[in-house]
C-alpha cells in the first residue's frame, strides 16, 4: 500500500513540518565505492536530531518509513536515505504540509531536483554529477566546510586516470 500523505492528521503534519523547517535537514552525500560502476554512490537523505525521541517517532510514524537511534551521545536521530522512501514518502509529505521558512523551501526545492535527477539516472554521468554538484553548492547554506569530499575531489574521480594523489603531487611546492 503506498503512503498517503492525506491520511496524516493536519494538526500532526503541519506540527512536524514546523518542526522540521527548525530541526530537519535535507542532505545529499557522495560516499566512495569501489564496487560499483561509477566511484560515487550519491545518496540523499532527510534526518533530525533531538534529545528526545518522542517527537522523532511521530516522524517515524506518519511519514511511514526511516530509521530511528540513539547515538552515544544520547542524542537519538530520525532519518529517511532510502531513495524510494525519500520520493514517495519525505518528498510528498512536506509538499503537502510545506515550510515557512525562505530556507527550507529552498533547501527541500533543491532536494527535490536533486531527487528527480537521481531517479531518472543523471548522477551515472560526468555531467550530471557536476549538475548536481552546482545545485548542492546552493543547499544547508553551502555546507562545504563539512563536507567530507570537495567537489574537486569528486570530479577527479569520475576521470579516469587522474587520482586526486596526483593532482596532490602537482598542486605540491616543487611539483
């Protein structure tokens, strides 16, 4: 049975999108895989953080899918990186309930594209991974300095031929 945003109760809906334009983030990540055809897996996600779980397992609960755990820090973490999930559940769900803030539909506007992108297999190429990349610079106001791959680093990678030890060795004093 597919999820349907319009059986969510409004007053719970909109209290989690208010909820999640304070608290939420909508996050798109290149992790390195050496098992796959291309040497990025890009994966969106959505997730919130809260010391307290209760408002987390109504995300659980309504949006129907993600996950939902306790970090050592004793902070417990809600989020959605399931692609099918994201398109199905996270994205109909905010469209429905929306945000108020300039931010957040800007954010959630990106991850949108992004998405649509995804599904329809642009990030198997070079291009559309710098597409992507271009409209991520945009998002979680630019987050970079948390990133954990540059967008250099990932583009290297996608040549064949170049590693990013030799763009080291030449970016290098003396090199």
């Amino acid at each position: 049975m597919a999820f349907n945003p319009g059986k969510v109760p409004p007053h719970i809906g909109y209290y989690l999108a208010g909820f999640a334009d304070g608290e939420g983030s909508f996050n798109l990540s290149f992790r390195r895989r050496r098992d796959y055809s291309q040497p990025w897996k890009v994966s969106l996600c959505f997730n919130v953080s809260q010391r307290d779980k209760v408002v987390l397992t109504l995300f659980k609960k309504h949006l129907a899918c993600g996950t939902l755990r306790r970090r050592e820090d004793g902070v417990w973490y809600y989020e959605v990186n399931n692609l099918n999930a994201v398109i199905e559940n996270v994205i109909p769900f905010f469209k429905r309930f929306g945000f108020l803030s300039v931010k957040k539909k800007r954010d959630f506007s990106k991850f949108m594209k992004i998405a649509r992108m995804i599904h329809d297999g642009e990030h198997r190429s070079e291009e559309g991974i710098r597409r992507i990349l271009e409209i991520r610079k945009e998002m979680n106001d630019g987050g970079a300095g948390r990133r954990k791959y540059a967008d250099r680093e990932i583009l290297e990678q996608l040549q064949p031929g170049k590693s990013s030890e030799t763009t080291r060795r030449k970016s290098a004093p003396g090199g």
